[in-house]
C-alpha cells in the first residue's frame, strides 16, 4: 500500500496520484552506457597496468564506471518507489524518501500558492519542481514531479471545489421572503 492510501482520512477519496519522474533513471543510463563504451574502448584508451596490483587499467576504469551505474540507479530507484505526490478532496500529499523521510499534508483549504518551476529539459519532458506554500509559511520544494502543471491545475479545482462547499449560501432579500 501507499503512503497517501495508508493516511487517507474519513471520507477522503484520491482525486490524483503520481510518482517520480523518470528522469532521475537518466544519470544511471548514461553510466551504464559509458561502462559499455569503456568495455570496448578502455584497452586502447588505458593499455598499462596499475604497479604492484598488476590490474589492468582498463580493467579498474570499467569496474568503477559499473559501480558507480549500479550504486546510482539503485539510488534512483529508491527514490522513485518511495516519492508520491497525491490530492485528495481534502489535502495536497507529497512524500519523498525512505530512511530520511520528507513529507508534506497540508489540507486544501490552507494552500496559498503552488508554484511551478521547470527548466528547458524539464518543459521538454515534462517534469518540474513543485513548492505548496500553505497559511503558516510552509514552502517545500519537491523535485522531479511528472506533469506538475496538471497537478497545480488539479490542486486549484480542488480548491475551488472546497470553496463553493464551503461558502455561505446567498442571503435571501427581504423583498422575496415576503
């Protein structure tokens, strides 16, 4: 189960949730991808050995470049399984994280402000950062939001929504109740 599912309240129904972009995927891609070049290329580039190892060079640059793939998209696949970004008919919900865990439940009635911040790769793809600026000063940054402009949109009618039930029926004018 997901977080925003596990911390859902009484009559509270998800209106919108995503993951993490898959941008973050892109720096173990390119790792991976340099380890296979270095795989054909690194005996040419780097014929010697290393003294007193008597460890190709070669050998050493391909090892580093898979390690460094393999801790990074084991990195990023953390972050991607453990980040949501959610609304519901009554709160913006945002986690990222999972041993040091960022989270944000702030309810629709005080957002303030969702700010939308997107690079050119980022209007490219699609993805941006999202900073919810609720009544009491909050403003946390959350990074790598797939479609965040969809979500802003989907947050401001939820709002709207949470506006109209929430507001005072029109008082009746004297001249009608009559």
């Amino acid at each position: 189960m997901s977080y925003i599912s596990n911390n859902l309240l009484k009559n509270e129904k998800i209106i919108y949730s995503t993951r993490m972009h898959w941008i973050v995927f892109i720096l173990p891609a390119i790792l991976l991808a340099a380890t296979f070049v270095f795989s054909v290329f690194a005996p040419l580039l780097f014929p010697g050995y290393i003294p007193f190892l008597n460890i190709r060079l070669a050998s050493l640059v391909i090892l580093i470049c898979f390690l460094a793939a393999i801790f990074s998209g084991v990195s990023a696949f953390i972050r991607y399984v453990t980040s949501e970004y959610g609304i519901t008919n009554k709160r913006i919900l945002i986690k990222t994280g999972w041993i040091r865990r960022a989270s944000l439940e702030l309810f629709i009635d005080k957002v303030e402000a969702i700010y939308v911040d997107q690079s050119i790769p980022g209007r490219m793809l699609d993805y941006g950062s999202l900073r919810v600026v609720g009544t009491g000063g909050t403003q946390d940054p959350f990074f790598y939001v797939p479609r965040p402009l969809l979500f802003r949109r989907i947050a401001q009618e939820q709002i709207d929504i949470d506006i109209e039930q929430h507001s005072s029926p029109p008082r009746s004018n004297s001249k009608d109740s009559l």
